[in-house]
C-alpha cells in the first residue's frame, strides 16, 4: 500500500470533526439580494443542500436591495432615506413585496433541482417559507415618517422549529406582519440577527462583499471575540471616519448576536465558490469569526481527549523526539496533562508528572500542533504546568529533551547532570536516547 495519502482523504478526515459537531445545529445564513442578482446562488444553493444532508438545520435570510431598487427605477420613483433606512412609502412597498417574491421563487426554484450529475442530485430540499415575523413600524426619525419601514419585534419560534423539526429549509423574506394586516420592509441583518437569537443558533452567517474584518495592508482577523470585535469596531469608526458598508452594516449584527446569544457570527465572502464549506469545514476558514466566548482555553485532558492527544504527540514519536507511549499509558496517565483547546479542536499538550519527596516535578510530553507553533501555546503550556507545581508545594521542575535544548534555556532552565534527577526518575533514564536534563526553579 503506498504511503501516501490522497488530499481529498486528508481534508475529509481533517473536516470529521465538524461534521460530527454541527450534526444537528441551528445555522441562519444571510445574504444580500446581490447573491440572486450576480449569479452566485447556484453554488450558494449547491452548498446548502450539502448541508442539509449532513443534518445541520438551516435557515436562510435573503436581501433584495438591487431587485427593488431596479423596480423603483422601472416605475419612475425617487428612492428616499432617513437615518441610513429606507423611507417605505405605499408605492414604494409596492415593489418591495413585488421584489421579494421573485428573490424567493428563484431560491426555491433553485433549491429544488434534482439533476442528475449535480451536487443536487437526489438532494430531495424541502422548502418552508411563511409569516414567521411579526413587525412593528420604526415610525419618526429626524422629522422624516419612515412609513412601513419597520423592525422585528418578534420572531415565531415555534413555527420555525416546526419546520426546522420536520427537516425542512426554512427561507425567511426581509418582510414582517402586523396584527392589524400590515405588511413591513425590514433589513436582512435585523431579520437574520433576531431569528438567529430566537432560535438559539450556534452560528449567524453574512455572506458579504469583502473578505471580512480587514486590519491595515489588508490582513484578515480571522478570529475575534466579542469584546475585541466591539473595541476594532468603534476604533475604526473614529480613526478612518467610517468604514465599508458590509462591515458597517454587518459586523455590528454580528455583535450583537454574540451577545444575545449566537455562539459565532461569521463574515464571508460571497464571490468565493464554496465559501460556505471553506468557512465551516476547514479550521482556518476564509473568513471572520466572532466568538462569544476566547476560542482558546487551556483546562485539564479528559479521557475522551485520549485518541487527540495520540494523534499530537505521534508525528514527535516517530521522529524520535518523544518517547513513545501506548494508548494504555495515555489513558492510565491522562489525569497529568494538560491540554489546549482551539475552537473544539486540541492543538496542544503537556503533562505534570509529580515527585514529592523529592519537592520536583517532571514537565513532559509538550508538543503543539505544527499549524499552531510560534503563537505562544508552549509558553502558556510551560506556565500552567509551572503554576499546578507550584500548587503541589514542589521546588523544582524538571525536563528530559534531545531535540529542544534551546527552547528550554530561553523559558530559564538550566541544564544539570542525569545524577540531578529524583532517585525514581534516575532509575527509568534512558541511557541510549542521551536525554538532557533541564531544571528550573519554581
């Protein structure tokens, strides 16, 4: 058999993980009415439906901004704004109903395809759409009545889930109802944020005109937290005076979400084919991700962590750089390590092997994700082990290396002879690997 691992192999294993994960979640993904109007939601649809089979529950928000504004212009009306909101007066609802009926037929068509030698083939995409939001009008702004332009004010969370339940697609139109029969113009991202908070969503998705959250020369953030997202956000606001309209419009969504309570909110590119599954599906992604909470976070290994932590440490053991330990050990041992958690994904390990009599403890076993290096994971790692010794009441910390002789001199050990070591650690050295021993203070 040959060694060799075909890439598509490699990126399917690398995307189990998440499969596994989002097996059974609530996803929203919004997107303007530029996706229907450019041509780009053939492969959106493709995307989609790939994900419906893999049992993720999906609702999706559709814009019309372009389809109503070449209506306004057909019938001769002069578009008029108030606040940066539409002014939707009764010609100018008119089109917006006219606008979201052909959005929507077009999703649902395209939805429903079936050809044969197609990512739709034998999809069999059921489609719900319905009055799942009841609106309220936004009324007077700046002396300007914004007519039926309106807001979300509730959203029918049984209906959704009724249908979500029933596994179904759930399309939602920017429009919301009254109790009296009026019908409201709402926008995608009120619509998109208060559904997905509704229903608990563990992701908010905004398929958006750039990139995402851009720092200066054009670097991507690829991760923010909720807080850091809020700081950039208002930083940028008063240092460039104003921002691009996606982000102006969405990232503030994003946050907002995050903090009522959507586990992630991302921003993605809409003119990437498959960016959908790029996002969700690789660790990386294309995009930006607003977390609710730090995605990393060191915490004690779990026995269920066992089969990560063989797969961390494996390439290091080939090499010869770890001493090789069996699946038994690790489980036997797995109460030493600690380990770093990425976003559900572990890219680091340590262990905290104790000798109280001698006052000293070994720290083995460190080794971070090679995609993950130079990012300060094994300072933090080497930190938290220094903090449980000293926890123990031990005096010293000890490490056994062939390979990092370096690193450790630089984080302040030292090296001493193999005669420094516990009495019970002495009689396991190995004296064929030549390890050498480095000690700190603690």
């Amino acid at each position: 058999m040959s060694a060799t691992v075909p890439p598509f192999v490699t990126w399917f294993r690398a995307a189990a993980p998440y499969i596994h994960a989002f097996r059974g979640k609530t996803f929203v993904v919004a997107f303007g009415g530029e996706v229907v109007d450019e041509g780009q939601l053939v492969h959106l649809s493709h995307d989609v439906a790939l994900l419906a089979s893999l049992g993720v529950r999906l609702v999706l928000i559709h814009g019309v901004r372009p389809q109503l504004d070449a209506l306004i212009a057909k019938y001769g009306l002069t578009p008029q704004y108030a606040n940066g909101l539409r002014v939707t007066d009764p010609a100018t609802m008119g089109c917006v109903k006219q606008a979201n009926g052909i959005v929507r037929i077009e999703i649902e068509a395209l939805l429903s395809t079936g050809l044969p030698n197609t990512p739709m083939a034998n999809a069999a995409v059921n489609v719900a759409s319905g009055n799942f939001i009841v609106a309220s009008p936004r009324g007077v702004f700046d002396g300007v009545d914004l007519q039926y332009t309106g807001a979300v004010r509730k959203v029918d969370v049984p209906a959704l889930r009724g249908r979500l339940d029933a596994g179904e697609i759930v399309l939602v139109s920017p429009l919301g109802y009254s109790p009296t029969g009026e019908a409201f113009n709402l926008t995608v991202e009120d619509v998109a944020t208060s559904v997905a908070t509704a229903l608990s969503a563990e992701k908010l998705i905004f398929m958006i005109d750039g990139p995402g959250v851009q720092r200066g020369r054009g670097r991507l953030l690829r991760e923010l937290t909720l807080t850091s997202a809020e700081a950039w956000f208002d930083r940028m606001k008063v240092s460039t005076g104003g921002l691009a309209s996606d982000i102006a419009r969405f990232l503030p969504a994003a946050i907002d979400a995050c903090r009522r309570g959507v586990a992630r909110a991302h921003l993605v590119s809409r003119h990437v084919d498959g960016a959908l599954l790029l996002e969700l599906f690789t660790h990386h992604g294309i995009g930006t991700m607003i977390s609710r909470d730090a995605l990393e976070r060191l915490r004690p290994a779990r026995i269920d962590d066992v089969g990560a932590v063989l797969q961390l440490i494996a390439p290091l053991e080939a090499e010869g750089t770890l001493v090789k330990r069996g699946r038994e050990r690790i489980e036997r041992e797995i109460g030493y390590f600690t380990v770093v958690d990425h976003d559900r994904r572990l890219i680091g390990c340590a262990a905290l092997y104790p000798f109280p009599a001698a006052r000293s403890a070994e720290l083995a076993c460190l080794v971070v994700h090679p995609d993950h290096r130079d990012a300060g994971h094994g300072e933090a790692l080497l930190l938290h082990i220094e903090a449980r010794a000293r926890a123990q009441k031990l005096d010293w910390l000890f490490a056994l290396t062939t390979h990092t002789a370096h690193w450790f001199i630089e984080n302040g050990f030292h090296e001493v002879g193999v005669s420094e070591l516990p009495a019970e650690r002495r009689e396991l050295y190995n004296w064929q690997r030549r390890s050498k021993v480095f000690v700190k203070a603690l």
